[in-house]
C-alpha cells in the first residue's frame, strides 16, 4: 500500500461507512464541512462523501488546518503498519521520528543518521505523507502533552517540557489547534483516578496507559517468547505482566506490560518523563502492535499447509526488542546453548557490568550493560568457547566504537551483510537479529532445528534450501511464518506463563 492508500477514495469511503478499525492509523479522514479529523472507525454517522478529503497522516491533518475528533481521538490510533514493514528511506526516517530524534536532534540530526540531506528527508516525507519531520514531530508532541494532561497530575509547565515544547506558550497554542481545547479543559473532561486527579497512582513517577492494536493479537508467543528468554534482572514475568527495564536517551524507565483483548496495558515508571514517547515507541515496537495482521494471515493462509496454523491461533506477532544491540549480544551468548543457559551467561553479564536501577514495584535490578561496559571487560572472564569469546569481543567494541550500527534507522540488507562479516556470525544469528532487532518482516530461519522439525512433521521440505524455496509464496511475511511453525512445538516460549 505505499503511497496508495489515502489515495484511493472510493476504498477509503467504503471503509469509514463500515467503520473498519482495520484501517485505523493506514489514513484520516478529514470532514470539510466541521473542520475536524478522525480515523476510520469514527463512530459518529459518516459523513457525505463529498464532505470527506484523506490524508495519509494526523500531522497532516493538522497542518492542513484539522482539529482532532474528540470521540474518536485519531492521534491515538495505532501507527502505520508500512513503517515496519518497509525499509525505505521515508519508513527509516518514521522509526527514527517516533523514536523522539528529531526533539533531540533536529532535523539535521535525522538527516544525518539517515545519510541524506535534509532537503532530500523533508521531499520525500511531504511527497508521501503530507508533512514535513518538525510538523510530523510536533503532531507527536502533541499527543504525548494529551496523554500527560490526562493521565497524571502533574503541572502543565511541567508536562510542556516533558512533552518536548521549547515554551509554555508553544505548548497552549499547539493544544488549542490540534485539540480545540485548553490543556486545563482538556484536563477538566479526562477520567478522575482513585484520588480525584486524573490517573493518580501510588507510585511516584508511575503512568498507566492503553497500547492499542489491530486485531486480532495472539499473545501466547509473543508474551511466552518474552517471558522464557527473560534475563533475571533486566526482565521478569509478574503477576501477569511482562515488565523489563528500559535504557533512554534522557534516563531509564521501567515498563509493565499486561496482554487484555482490546488493548496492551502498559504501566511506565520513568527517570524522566522527558523519554515518554520514545518509551511507548520502543514497547510497541517490541510487541510488534503496528503490525496488519489481517494482511499478514491471509497471505499465509494461501499455503494448505500454514492455513490450519493460522487458523488455529490467528494475530500471532514477532516479539522483538527495546535494544538492537541489547539483542545482538544476547543472540551471541544464545549460540549453540540451550535458552537457560543463555539467560545465565546474559545474568551474570547483568550482575557484573549492567547499571543498578530500583524496582519498588517487582524484581528489576539492573540496565543490561551497555556495549561501552562489555567492550571494557576482561575477555578471560567470559566462560564460553574461545571462538565464541572472539565473537562477543568483536561485536561489543564495534558497536562500542561505532563501526556497527543497529537502530531503527538500519537499511536492513547492509546490515545483515555487515553482520556476516563478523567472525562467528552465521545465517541464523544474522537473520535473528534481522528479524527481532532490526524487524525486518521477512527474515527467515530455514537452518534453525525447531522450524526443520515444524517443517518435517507438517509435511514441507526440511532442507534448508528446498524450505527457502517453498517460503518464497510467503513473502514478504516469512518472520511471522517462523512464528507459526515454532508454535508446533511445545517448548514454553509458545505459551503465556501461568
């Protein structure tokens, strides 16, 4: 659907008159007449069709001269699936812009992360999204600033700096135009909490909010994937809720997630709410909520073999990260080694060299190390085969040193070969780290044991290249197939802890 979709208007009306959620966050609906923007599945009456223009973003609406719609609030639809499954320059520079750089960088800092002028960077987003970087980030900073306003206490010069606003008068002014109201009326309508303040909780610092998703969510393997691999420590699965501590640009957070039918629960206790937005970003990513799974399950629905998977438990997602080089070690220290083994190598690790954070709230003790720690450690220290050593040592100090460079901003196919380039680093860990780091959609493991064994007992090819072969008709969804066939197996990944 690049570039397509808010182009196609006679598509477009027919899924606002059906009020399909599907399309929440794929464009906006604009109404000429009331000067307002909702999404899809606004559940007012729709309007005529003649009344109704589309733009493929919310900062596009807004910079056109739109309000958000107070019922259906379109700013806090789910995002884009292209932004994830495209690694394109404009996808590359979305990840990078909900990943708050502009805010911290500017659009030179963008520009320059992405290799490219920002001339060319500000073209081709306005060319496909009807908004340039500062208007797409200041739609952002808009809906962090309505999620404060209504979700804590605190004082609105306070949430204006959170929020990223240069001033608190920047602030007023871009809450009345996107949202036709005052901060404080917006405050006045939000749900009181326990206390009478909106979403007030015990726990200083602490935000409750709502991730949602398109449906349907499968959270077995998604949540289990989590949950089994945890490194004590760093992550924990806790009555009911996944909850991992998280390294941010301004600080480090504490995220708690809790799978409901409708939505994810996220609970963030922030060092500084200045890291909000980049905090929800990086949680969402690593649940993979901006996925279509529709789309996804109805091509791989097209294979006889895969459709009962699917069938059987349809909305499954690829669990990936909240740190790409966070992941690339752990896939080091996963290699050739049963995952409890994995998780002890990566909890010592943790002890050792991670950063000491409080939990009042759960078990959490620690930042996993960043690559600049590990990348000082004595290598003789590591108990692991010496080849294995090499392997870890050459990639910390690269990622230390910046020779290697995994973000959301990484062109996926130079990376992988970058990778391969490593000493130890071989197809499967390249495309593990491919799939769950980078989150390229369509990474495949066609050398890994579990998806030869699903591959066997389903009756596809087992071989590496004759599966590769047959995975072809799965493009460009391979990564969510992996997931399918590695839910044949029993292994506790598959499954929601108890």
């Amino acid at each position: 659907m690049q570039n397509g979709m808010h182009t196609d208007r006679e598509r477009c009306v027919r899924a606002v008159r059906s009020k399909d959620a599907r399309f929440d966050g794929w464009f906006f609906t604009a109404v000429l007449t009331t000067r307002i923007y909702c999404r899809p599945s606004c559940p007012v009456v729709p309007p005529k069709p003649e009344n109704m223009t589309f733009y493929p973003s919310a900062a596009a609406c807004q910079q056109a001269g739109f309000r958000a719609c107070k019922r259906c609030r379109p700013d806090t639809s789910p995002g884009s699936p292209q932004w994830n499954q495209r690694a394109d320059l404009v996808a590359r520079a979305m990840r990078l812009i909900a990943d708050g750089v502009v805010d911290r960088e500017g659009v030179p800092g963008l520009a320059a992360r992405l290799g490219y002028s920002t001339r060319q960077i500000e073209r081709q987003l306005l060319a496909e999204l009807g908004a340039g970087p500062l208007a797409l980030a200041r739609a952002q900073r808009a809906q962090t600033a309505r999620l404060l306003i209504e979700t804590t206490a605190l004082p609105m010069a306070e949430i204006a700096f959170a929020a990223g606003f240069s001033s608190i008068r920047t602030f007023n002014d871009t809450v009345r135009e996107v949202y036709a109201l005052a901060p404080g009326e917006l405050r006045a309508r939000a749900p009181k909490g326990p206390t009478g303040a909106p979403g007030t909780t015990a726990t200083p610092g602490a935000l409750s909010l709502r991730l949602p998703f398109r449906t349907p969510l499968n959270p077995d393997n998604l949540f289990g994937h989590l949950a089994a691999t945890a490194v004590p420590g760093v992550e924990e699965w806790r009555e009911g809720a996944y909850r991992r501590t998280l390294r941010l640009p301004y600080g480090h957070a504490v995220a708690a997630l809790t799978p409901r039918p409708d939505h994810i629960a996220c609970r963030l206790t922030l060092s500084d709410l200045r890291d909000l937005p980049v905090a929800i970003s990086r949680c969402r990513r690593m649940l993979d909520l901006d996925a279509d799974p529709v789309a996804i399950d109805d091509q791989l629905r097209t294979d006889p073999f895969l459709a009962p998977l699917v069938d059987k438990a349809p909305g499954r997602r690829v669990p990936r990260t909240v740190d790409e080089a966070e992941f690339a070690v752990r896939a080091v220290l996963g290699q050739q080694v049963s995952t409890a083994a994995a998780r002890t190598h990566a909890a010592r690790l943790v002890t050792a060299h991670g950063t000491p954070v409080d939990d009042p709230e759960g078990g959490l003790t620690h930042l996993f190390p960043a690559p600049e720690a590990l990348a000082a450690l004595d290598p003789a220290s590591l108990a692991m085969p010496r080849t294995r050593r090499a392997t870890f040592t050459t990639l910390v100090r690269q990622l230390a040193d910046g020779t290697l460079q995994l973000g959301v901003e990484s062109d996926w196919q130079e990376t992988r070969a970058r990778l391969l380039s490593l000493p130890g680093f071989g197809p499967w860990t390249v495309d593990v780290i491919a799939m769950r780091a980078l989150g390229d959609p369509d990474a495949f493991l066609p050398t890994d044991l579990g998806i030869r064994r699903a591959a066997r007992e389903l009756g596809l090819p087992s071989t590496p290249a004759a599966l590769t072969a047959r995975a072809a008709a799965w493009r460009p969804w391979r990564a969510y197939a992996v997931q399918y066939l590695w839910a044949t197996d029993s292994h506790p990944i598959n499954f929601l802890p108890v």
